[in-house]
C-alpha cells in the first residue's frame, strides 16, 4: 500500500488543481508502516466521471465536492456505500449546509472539508484517513489470516472424524450382507479393527476437549505449585495397563523437588502424551525412561523410548497438527494426531522448548524445557 | 475366462480392505496399495486392467499424479478416483469439460461413499469401454 489514489471530483478547476498541487510532494509515515505512503490524484469534473474513474480505477479515497453540475455528491457518495467499495470519502463543502452534513455522514462519509481550504487543512485530513485506512487493512489481513487457519483446522478434523465413522460403517456393511462367511469367527477381523477406530475416534475427540481447555484456560489458567514428580507418576500409572500387555517397563528418575507454578492439568497433558506415545510406538519387551532435572533456570522433562522411532523429515513435522507417520511400523497404532501438537501449544505458552531426537528402529527421545523463573 | 485385476490405492488400511472385499466379490482379483509410493512400484512391474486411486495420500494430489504416471506407462487402463474430498472441503471436480480431460488424466471420479452396485455398474462400464 505504498500509493493511494486519491480521486477529487469537483467542477472548479481551480479546487482540482489545487488539490494536485498540494499532495504532489506530501508524504506519509507511520511508525508501524514500513514505508511511507505517496499519493496519485485523479480528477473528475461531474459526478458522472467520478463514477467511471471509481469503476475503472478504484480509488482508496474520494475528495466530493456535492454542488456538481449533473447527479450531486451525495449520490454518487451513496453509490460507493450501496456496492460496499473500500473507499473513504471526504466531502467538500462550506459550512452553510449543516443539513447536508448530517444527511453525509449518515450515508458514510468520513470527514468534511470546508471549502475555501488551506493546504495544511487538507493535508492533514488525508494524513488521519491514510492512517486509518493502513490500520483497517492491517487488522482486516490478520483477521484473514485467523480465519484461514481455522478453516484448514476444521476442515482437516471434518475429513479426520468422518474417516472412522466410514470404516465403522463399511465393517458394518460387511456383517449385515455376510460378506466374510457364515459364522461368528469369520468377523474377528472385522470388529476388531471397528473397536480399533472406535479408540481412535474417541483419542480424538479427548484430544480435541485437550485444545479446547488451553483455548480458554488462555484466560482462566489456575496457576498453582506443580509437583512434576508426582504428574509424573500419576501418567505413568495411567499407561501401566497397556505396557505390561507389551511387556514394557516405565522408569522414573526425578531429582528432588521439582516443582513449578503453572496450572498443573496443562502439566498432566504433557506428561500424559509424552509418556503415552513412549509406550505406544515402543516394542514388545521395550523401555521407557522418564527424567526430571532443573538445568539452570528452566525444568528438563527427557522421555526416552526404545520404540520404533522415526525419519528425521518425520520428526520435523510431528509437532505440526494432524500429522501422524504412516508407515509399516505405526499402521495399527491409533491416535488423533494431535497429541503432541496440543503438547508443543501448551509448552509454547510457557515460554517453553520441546524437541526430539530419533532414530529408525532405535527409538525417540523427547526433551521439554520450561522456564521456572516461577521456581519456589 | 481370466480374471480381470484391479489395482486398489488407498492409505486407509480398513477403506482399502473393505473395497478389496467388495471388488473381489464382483469376481475380480486385487492387487493392493496404501500409499502412493507403494502404488507405483506396483505399476512398474504391473500392468492392471482397472485401478482405484484415493485421491489424498502422502499428497493431496496423490491420486492425480498416479492417474498420470499409470495413463502415460498404459494409456489403455482405466482410472477412477475415489475420493471424500467434495464432500468435505466443498471443493467439487468433474472431468466433464474439456479443460479438465487434459490435465487429470482419470476416467471417473467416485464418491468414496458409493453404493456396491454403482461400483459394480462403473467398473463395467469402463472395462467394457476398453
């Protein structure tokens, strides 16, 4: 936006030029602006020409005189209003007409200019409208901006929900029409990969309540002392079921009295996802180890697994949301894909660092730093 | 008689599995894949009759690019991608105009929530064509 036109309709020559004149060398600047705004004047004698220069050229803003020879200002200021252009328009006009003024702005026009003006007037009219205009397009961008991503993220979500319901229901088919034989057995698969989605849906959803929570717990986070040690433990105890089923031991190792403020569920998320994946991409007779130090000022969480571990252009993207590996190894693994994203938007709330060391067939290990500059 | 084969690609292990059930159902054999990659190390060394592209896989455009790569190894095969997206992105795509015949190089586009029997009915129609 480093040029605005300004288009001037009036039937004096004398008010266009003068307009022309005044902007020629006037510039603009804005802290936040990286550059400096110029100006190009357009010009038009009847309010008719100033609606073939608003439909060809555009204009950011329109200097309006309303005493035209043909359709007057005000109409041709309804019509911008009417098909919602982005333009601001300044009328010009004496002071006489109060009745006009009012009828004006409440058609949307921005401002008024009596007429005789001085060029410091004027001038500083348009500084305050190039302001505005900046400041309107900036927030107009992020609000875009905002939009967009959550439009990817529900869309993303929709295909993710909607892809078990439609294996489940395939499965279902499959029952009712006997495609896989007569007798029970023959649909052990079938609905063993049904409850199997059924899991994954439900990780979904749980994750999803997860996003929510740190949404609004933006404004209503409790904080209070954590002990990391025993959020810890509690994780650990929540996995033990399905780590014994694969033969898995859990160990943890803390040093004494690790504790941070911060709103402890949002601790418990990270321990539990951390802890969890560590189990659930290990192997049969597989490892889990579970570090708590400090390290100068911030708290040090190491989850360390012997699973399958992963390709280094995988590990950059698992923090991303939705992105799961596919693979061989992690076929019949559900999850939500979004768990550890959750975690690095927790973590990132914290000031904090998450990252991950892995390698293929060898295993992952995960370092998470949070700051206690909180520490007691 | 021969069986005819169909090449099946998708990167949903269940999906996938519920169409080779239906597909082998109709009498033909299958030849499956759940990636992208997977599928076109499979059409180098195969020539199918028929094959069945999920269109997002490790590429959104996963099915397009395979539609091209097996046309230009077998012009003679027919494609069809199944796909879920119109329904959720509201994106739509349709091989009717012209402009589009030239670019994506599949015979028919497929919801993914087709019933058998349509399945059934395009599948012969298209190998019928050949």
């Amino acid at each position: 936006m480093a040029i605005l036109k300004i288009l001037v309709v009036d039937d004096e020559p004398g008010i266009r030029s003068g307009v022309a004149r005044i902007m020629r060398k006037f510039k603009v600047d804005y802290p936040f602006m990286d550059e400096h705004v110029d100006f190009t004047i357009l010009e038009a004698e009847s309010g008719e020409a100033g609606i073939d220069i608003i439909e060809s050229e555009m204009p950011d803003i329109i200097l309006l005189d309303n005493k035209l020879p043909g359709i007057q200002g005000i109409e041709v200021l309804e019509y911008v209003k009417k098909r919602n252009y982005d333009i601001t328009v300044v009328m010009i006009t004496s002071y006489a007409s109060l009745d006009l003024a009012v009828k004006a702005t409440k058609d949307g026009a921005h401002d008024f200019i009596p007429k005789p003006f001085t060029p410091q007037e004027l001038r500083s009219s348009i500084e305050n409208i190039t302001k505005r205009i900046f400041l309107k397009r900036m927030t107009r961008q992020m609000g875009d901006q905002g939009k967009q991503i959550r439009f990817q993220f529900l869309s993303v979500l929709s295909h993710e929900l909607k892809a078990p319901i439609n294996a489940i229901e395939g499965y279902l088919e499959m029952i009712k029409q006997r495609q896989m034989g007569q007798s029970i057995e023959d649909y052990d698969t079938v609905v063993d990969r049904s409850l199997e989605r059924v899991k994954g849906m439900r990780s979904l959803i749980l994750d999803m309540l997860d996003l929510t929570k740190i949404e609004t717990e933006n404004k209503t986070r409790t904080m209070e002392l954590c002990n990391m040690e025993s959020i810890a433990r509690n994780a650990i105890d929540t996995m033990n079921p399905l780590a014994i089923q694969m033969d898995i031991t859990i160990d943890l190792q803390a040093e004494n009295n690790i504790s941070i403020l911060a709103d402890c569920s949002e601790m418990e998320i990270i321990f539990n996802n951390l802890i969890s994946n560590a189990v659930k991409y290990n192997t049969q007779q597989g490892n889990v180890q579970c570090l708590l130090k400090m390290e100068e000022d911030n708290a040090v969480i190491i989850v360390k697994d012997t699973g399958i571990g992963m390709e280094k252009e995988d590990a950059e993207k698992i923090f991303d949301d939705f992105v799961r590996i596919k693979n061989a190894a992690t076929k019949k693994i559900s999850g939500s894909g979004l768990g550890l994203s959750i975690v690095k938007k927790i973590i990132d709330q914290y000031n904090g660092h998450i990252s991950v060391d892995s390698e293929p067939g060898v295993g992952s290990e995960f370092t998470v730093k949070i700051p206690s500059v909180n520490k007691i | 008689m021969k069986k005819k084969i169909i090449l099946i690609v998708d990167d949903d292990m269940d999906y996938l599995f519920q169409l080779k059930v239906k597909v082998e159902g109709f009498g033909f054999e299958t030849i499956t894949a759940e990636s992208q990659k997977e599928a076109e190390s499979i059409i180098e060394t195969t020539k199918p009759d028929l094959a069945i592209f999920d269109l997002m896989m490790e590429n959104e455009d996963s099915g397009f690019i395979l539609s091209y790569k097996i046309k230009r190894k077998y012009p003679d095969v027919p494609v069809i991608i199944a796909t879920a997206v119109s329904a959720e992105t509201g994106m739509t795509f349709d091989i009717n105009s012209e402009d589009d015949q030239q670019w994506i190089r599949a015979d028919q586009f497929l919801d993914k929530g087709i019933r058998s029997d349509q399945l059934k009915n395009e599948i012969d129609r298209l190998l019928k064509k050949e």
